[in-house]
C-alpha cells in the first residue's frame, strides 16, 4: 500500500482528497497546522472511508518541524495543498502568504531532494493565467503578471518546482484548478472557512442560511454578458479524483516529462449572477444580495480547456453545476 502525503489534508480540497486516496486503497498522512481546519474534519474523513487518517499538526513554514516529520516518517509521494489562499487577503497581506505558501514549498521539496524522494503534485491555480487573452484557457496559454501576491505564489510555486526537477529529476504534477465549490455527498465534509469566508460560495450558503446578512456581488461593469465576473466553477469531488488520476500518471510512470501541468474545471463559465440564480433555483432559497465595487486583484473571465487533462489523465468531471450547489447547501444545513 503507498503512502501518500496530504498536506493541508484537513482543509476544503485536501479532505475531500484523502478520502479518495483512500477510497482508492492509499495510506494518507495528514499534515496541517490548523490555521484554517478544525480537527474535527478527522473524524469526519473516517466516518466517509472508516478509516482514520494519520495526522501531524505541523506549521510548515516551520523547517526544523518540515526535517523532524521526514526524519521518522517514509513516504510514496505528496500532495502539497497547504497554502494561504484568498485573492483579497493576499492584496492586503503580501508577505504573509510569501512566508506561508513560498517557505513551505520549499522546505517540502529540500527534504525530497535530500532524501531521494519521488512523485509530487502541487495545489497550482488558474491565477496563473491572469487574464487570459483567450478562453477557454489552455495549459499554452501565456503566464501573465499576476494580479494579486495569493496568484503569485502559484506562479513562483511552480517556477520553483520546475527548476527542481530540472536540477534533481524530480517527477512533478502542476493542477491548475479553477473554482472548486460543492462538499461530499454525505456532508460529512465541505468548505468550512474559519472567519468571514473569501469564497463565492460559502458566502452564498451562509447568507442563505442566515448567517450573513447579505451576498456581496463585486462589480456589475465587467464586459460579459450579465456585468458580473465569470469563473469555472468544478465540484471539489470531482477535483479530488482529479489529483488520484495525476498520482496514478506518476507512481506508473506515465508522465511525459518530470513536470507537467493540467488545467482542472468543467469547461464551462459561468457568471456570479448565473450562480445566485442557480442557487435559488436548485434549493428554492432566496439569497438577500447587492452589487459593490470590485474587488482587488480579481479578474473579468476564467474557464478551462480541459482537453489535455480529459486525454492524458483520463479523467472528466462528472458531477454538474446544480449537484455542486445543493451538497454546499447540504453541508452548510448540517452545521447548523
């Protein structure tokens, strides 16, 4: 059995991750520091999979805590998920997020080269396209300047894990995820931001639920159809079976080079008003919302082209737009 890894495991991404490797007859090892999970998700991923993830709280932007865990523990790959990750905070927190996402990345990648480690996927992000002059956006797409420090790091991320490889036959994966959203079906699981949450949907759910008082929609003046900014939204389950998809390409050696990149999403845009109203429509609540500035940093239009990634990994999303809402929605009920 390998074993696989899961920093950041107890986070949105990252849970839902653990329980496919598991599903898939991995062994996982959590490591998180539990700045932005509660350990409860633990107990959560067992009550899915009836197993018990191992955990480690560790802080990896700690390197003397990095060394110590390498030091009594062998692994089969990484999942590396553990990053600050809001596009708003990261404006107004700029070294922060350097210290977090650039330091731990890192120290991960100094212990697997010291210790001839192998096979590493990393949390990358369509951040990395800025705007991208064409969509949907392909994995040639130009890598622009980003427009905020949170997209930064993913550019500086990869960057670093390229050069790596290059100096250290490193075999790596890059996902570049759109907007995952959604939580398992069981609602065991989901996105549970600690704090006033920074993502689309979470917000939407609380506002539903009462929690906030109103939805906050940021700007109604970009050029799409409707005003308001368009994303590819992809139900997490579905981009959690992507990172088992990337790990199987590496353990069978499979990859094409020793590192690679893969746009995650469905392929499809969809605008913040379209996702209000489907909302609505998939859990027949009304979302209390009003149109404000823009936000920093965010830009008019993302979606993906997922051809390579539906090829070379044989992997497609499965789940649809409305399945996504109602399990956030059933999620966020249950926590109540």
């Amino acid at each position: 059995m390998k074993k696989i890894l899961v920093t950041g495991g107890l986070g949105f991404i990252g849970s839902h991750t653990a329980v496919e490797l598991q599903n898939a007859g991995f062994e996982v090892v959590i490591i998180d520091d539990l700045s932005n999970a509660k350990l409860e998700v633990l107990n959560n991923i067992s009550k899915i999979t009836g197993k018990t993830p191992e955990f480690h709280q560790i802080d990896l932007k700690k390197k003397d805590q990095v060394v110590a865990f390498f030091e009594n523990n062998t692994i089969d790959g990484i999942i590396h998920f553990a990053a600050f990750k809001a596009v708003g905070e990261s404006v107004q927190k700029p070294l922060e997020y350097y210290e977090n996402n650039i330091g731990s990345l890192v120290y991960l990648l100094q212990e697997m080269r010291d210790r001839k480690l192998d096979n590493f996927i990393f949390s990358s992000s369509c951040t990395v396209y800025g705007q991208a002059d064409e969509l949907p956006i392909t994995e040639n797409a130009p890598i622009k300047p980003a427009e905020s420090p949170y997209g930064n790091t993913k550019q500086v991320g990869e960057e670093i894990i390229q050069d790596t490889c290059k100096a250290n036959g490193l075999n790596a994966i890059a996902l570049r995820y759109f907007n995952p959203i959604g939580a398992h079906e069981t609602a065991n699981i989901g996105e549970l931001p600690l704090g006033v949450p920074q993502n689309l949907i979470p917000y939407v759910t609380q506002t539903a639920a009462g929690i906030r008082e109103q939805l906050s929609v940021f700007g109604d003046d970009y050029n799409t159809p409707d005003g308001t900014a368009i994303r590819d939204y992809i139900h997490v389950v579905d981009l959690a079976k992507a990172h088992i998809a990337a790990l199987n390409r590496l353990l069978s050696k499979k990859n094409d080079t020793n590192f690679e990149v893969f746009n995650v999403g469905t392929g499809k845009g969809s605008s913040v008003l379209e996702i209000v109203k489907a909302f609505e429509k998939a859990t027949n609540q009304n979302l209390n919302y009003k149109i404000v500035e823009r936000r920093a940093g965010d830009i008019t239009a993302a979606y993906a082209d997922t051809t390579i990634a539906n090829e070379k990994l044989n992997w497609k999303t499965e789940k649809t737009l409305e399945e996504a809402l109602l399990s956030a929605w059933k999620w966020q009920t249950n926590q109540v």
